[in-house]
C-alpha cells in the first residue's frame, strides 16, 4: 500500500485496515488496541491544557442581540467545545456564560471560534481560567 496512499479513499483504507487485523490472531488484535490507545494518549497529551469532558449548559452570543443555548462537551483552561446545530464562522468571537464544572460557580468569558465541525464548535478562550 506504501505507493498508493494518495490513490486511495477513506473508505478503500478503512477496509484495507479491516481486511488486515481480520487476519490477525486474537494476541495480535490484543497488542494492536494496546498500541492504538497509547498512541491517542500521546496524542491527547500535546494539549497544553488537559481537557474534561462534562455536560454543562451554556449560554453564548456573537452580538448580544441573539443569545443561544447549548451544551458545554469538554472544558479546559483555554477553551471548550459547544454542542451545537448553529452554524458558526471561524473567528466568530463569542459571549458565553456557564457554570463551573466543580463548583458550579457561574462563570462568563469571551472567547474565538477556532474549530467548526458538524457535531459543534470549538472555542478559544481570550484568557485562561485560572481554576481549570
């Protein structure tokens, strides 16, 4: 497969990973999961800010004159991720208010859309919370 990586498709790689751990003894799959965790830790790692996941909600708005309401997936000291069906532009810069994971002090922030995909939108905080 080394030479036709650019020629192939998600899917035409999906199966060709599939076709190879089908061929796998059970000890192989085993050590094959072990390495894959610990290698989406390492990634997860090189955050600079480690992230928790929780439910919380949240109120955000990019003009004041059109507040939302969501749901706060995962929170960090520099940003969080909104569960949201909203389209959202990158850089769109945001008001947000929630309450704090642990102590459910209430907490507002102004932050930056630095991610939009479909199940949301990251945002960056313009400064770090402290208690995070």
């Amino acid at each position: 497969m080394e030479n036709n990586d650019i020629e192939l498709g998600r899917n035409e790689v999906r199966a060709f990973i599939f076709e190879i751990i089908d061929d796998m003894s059970e000890t192989e799959m085993r050590q094959l999961l072990k390495d894959l965790e610990n290698w989406q830790k390492s990634k997860n790692e090189k955050r600079k800010y480690p992230r928790r996941s929780t439910l919380i909600d949240i109120t955000y708005s990019a003009d004041q004159r059109r507040i939302f309401e969501d749901f706060v997936r995962n929170i960090s000291a520099d940003g969080l991720f909104i569960e949201t069906n909203l389209l959202s532009e990158l850089g769109q810069k945001l008001t947000m208010t929630f309450s704090h994971p642990g102590s459910g002090a209430p907490i507002k922030v102004l932050g930056k859309v630095i991610r939009v995909d479909s199940g949301g939108i990251g945002v960056k905080f313009n400064k770090l919370l402290s208690d995070f």
